[in-house]
C-alpha cells in the first residue's frame, strides 16, 4: 500500500464518519425559498454559541479564576503541611543569628511543598535535625571548642549526614554514567530500518527502564539543605577551627578526623548537586537528539500505509 492511497482510505473514512449536525449543514435544494430561509436561521440558531454570554474574555477570565484557585489552593496544602508535619517535628535547640533562621525558613518552605514526596520529605526533616543538633554540639560551649566529648558526639552525627550526601551522590553519578551508555543505544535504535512506531516503542521502553525522570523539587531541597548545612555548621566551623590549628601543641586525632568528615559533606553534597545538573541536561540532549525527530515523524504522514502493513503481522 503506497502513502497516496493509504491516505485516500483515510480519507474515505474520515466521509463516513460525519456527525450529525454536520450532515445536515448544507439544506435540500428543492427546498423554497421561503423554507431555505428558515432552515439556514434554524442552523445558524444551532451553530450559534449556545452560552451567549460565554465569549473569549469571559474565558480568558475563567482560565486566570482556576489558576488563582489553583494557587490558593496549593498554598493552603502547604501552610496545612508546614503547621502540622514541619515545624512539629524541626526543633531549635537554641537562639540562633538572624542569616542562620533564614535558611532554615527556606529549607522549611521546600519541605513544605505539596508535590514533595512524604518520604522524601520525612527523610530530609531528619537530616535538617541533624544539623541543628551538630550545630548545637560544635557550637554552644563558647568557651571551649571541640572537647573530646563534643568532637566524638558531633563526629558521630556527621558521619550519619556524610552516609546520606554519599549514598545521593553515588546515585546521581551512576544516573548520569547511566545516560552516556543510553545515549549511545538510541543512537543505534534511531537508524533502524523499521516503522517510525516501532522505533519509538524500542526507544521508550529503552528510556524508562533505565533512567528516571528528574524532579526540580529533589534538586531545589538538595541546594537548601547544602545553604543550611554551608550556615550552620561549615563556614563557622572553618573559622573556629582554622583559628584553633594555629593554637594547638599537639595533633589531635579526633579533631583532625572530624574536620575531614565535615569538608566530605560539603564536598559530596556540592559534587550531588552538580551531578543532578548535569543528568538533567543530558536528558534534555536525548530528547531533543533522538525523540524530536521521531515525534516529528509520527505527526506526519510519511509512515501510514508501512504501520497499516505491520499492523496487519
């Protein structure tokens, strides 16, 4: 079957599946012309809007109605989420400056947002207490910095922090490894000689079973939760700690080994963060490389009468 007279067959079919209305738009022509006259008044009756006072401003008017209660709406969910399951459950441990409660307001209102996971949402609830409560153990003794008992408690809480920003880390440089080898598959899929429908199906199935789609929300909780930990904990830790190597006598070991765990944090999730950058522009590349064209060539009608044919195997 060539394209020409698989798009005649559509054509045909498209004449026999006329709805009513349409059918009857052209009148009889042994009608008179006083009984034309009424037919066409009929139809235009019918053809007219039946809502007269439903026109293109009242709709423009309606579509902004449903986005301001679309907004109002998502900014109830989120006071409701932020009254009862964020602030609940974030407990400051003591006063803190003015830049260090601002970050903790943005890290609260990302983790308030209705399209957040719950257990993503859970999970970074626990890790924002986290670094409250290394904030509270490094800092809170002004008089001395880093005791032994101190520096083994805060080390034990940032290795928990540093299994977390590894764990992601790891995932997201695997995601985008992932890609690289993806990509290089489709680029074979994409010159096989096969129907437009059946590339597609291959490439699709290819995508979804091994990569996942990117979320603004994971990434933008990512980046609060890195400004939260830079405020409270790393760049006043720096200071302290830079200040204090210069007074020491002796290398203390556990301090030492603490410094080096805060740094990976920051360097890890950083490193994350970039990486979940990257994986979202390398799907951008795949779409617009290899699955473009192919809807390109779905919407057109080069390929008709070949998918009638396979169709029929």
């Amino acid at each position: 079957m060539t394209d020409q007279s698989a798009m005649s067959l559509l054509t045909s079919v498209r004449s026999q599946l006329v709805v009513d209305w349409d059918a009857d738009a052209s009148p009889p022509s042994t009608l008179k012309p006083e009984d034309q006259e009424q037919t066409e008044s009929r139809h235009e009756h019918i053809y007219s809007e039946p809502f007269p006072d439903y026109d293109d401003e009242s709709s423009v008017s309606d579509a902004e109605t449903e986005k301001a209660y679309k907004v109002a709406f998502t900014a109830a969910m989120q006071e409701k989420i932020r009254t009862q399951t964020v602030d609940p459950h974030i407990l400051v441990l003591r006063q803190v400056v003015d830049k260090k409660d601002k970050t903790l307001e943005a890290m609260k209102e990302a983790l308030s947002h209705p399209q957040l996971r719950q257990r993503t949402r859970l999970r970074f609830i626990a890790l924002t207490n986290m670094i409250i409560r290394l904030e509270n153990t490094l800092f809170s003794d002004e008089e001395q910095f880093l005791d032994s008992e101190a520096t083994g408690n805060a080390q034990s809480i940032a290795t928990l922090i540093l299994a977390f920003a590894s764990w992601v880390d790891g995932m997201m440089q695997e995601l985008v490894e992932t890609t690289g080898f993806v990509a290089g598959t489709l680029g074979l899929l994409a010159v096989e000689d096969v129907a437009v429908v059946t590339r597609y199906r291959r490439m699709a199935l290819l995508v979804a079973t091994h990569l996942r789609k990117p979320r603004h929300l994971e990434q933008t909780l990512l980046s609060k939760y890195l400004d939260l930990y830079d405020e409270w904990v790393h760049n006043t830790f720096l200071h302290l700690r830079n200040t204090q190597i210069t007074q020491e006598k002796n290398l203390d070991i556990g301090r030492l080994h603490l410094t080096r765990t805060l740094h990976a944090i920051w360097d890890v999730l950083s490193r994350a963060i970039e990486s979940y950058a990257i994986y979202r522009d390398a799907l951008h590349s795949i779409k617009s490389r290899f699955f473009a064209p192919v809807m390109v060539e779905l919407a057109g009608g080069s390929q008709v009468a070949r998918c009638f044919e396979e169709d029929k195997v």
